[in-house]
C-alpha cells in the first residue's frame, strides 16, 4: 500500500533527523475549498518537531534542515507546509 504524504514526511523526517518529538498534522480538512485545495485531502501540513540536530542552530538554519530532508514535498507536493522547530529542553 502506498504511504501517504503525512507518512512519507514522518518516515523522511525520522530518518533524516532523528527527532526526539515529531508530530505530523494534516490541515487540509480547515482549508477544504480554499486556495491551494487540490482536493486530495493532503494538501496543507504542520510539523512539530524537536530534534537535537536543532542544537545551537537559528529558526532559518533548522527550517533548511527540515526542508532538505522534505524534498519536494513542501511547495510542491503539498500547498502549505508550516513548522515549529526545537531542540530538546526549548518550546517549540
């Protein structure tokens, strides 16, 4: 069976930074009907997460790490891809 996208960025995100918290949510449902609504039910996520890989780097910096590990799936394959980084012991 084939992953869908709020497991395919679960799985990438796990793999790439090895994160302490992650969680995935899928706002598609708030947006049904507005821009950006391709009608997949996957089009509009937000990431939580907290990763030691986040040590010592800025919210840009940690936003790349994040958007490397994605590919092309913010911007791409999804409409909206908003998140909140951190390091262990910060609030996202």
């Amino acid at each position: 069976m084939a992953q869908n996208i709020a497991q395919e960025i679960t799985a990438l995100l796990t793999a790439a930074l090895a994160p302490t918290r992650l969680d995935v949510i899928n706002d598609s449902a708030q947006h049904a009907g507005h821009s950006g609504d391709d009608g997949s039910g996957e089009s509009h996520f937000t990431v939580v997460i907290e990763s030691a890989a986040f040590a010592g780097k800025n919210r840009l910096a940690r936003q790349r790490l994040v958007l490397a590990a994605l590919g092309d799936i913010p911007g791409n394959r999804v409409h909206a891809f908003a998140m909140k980084c951190s390091a262990p012991g910060e609030t996202a």
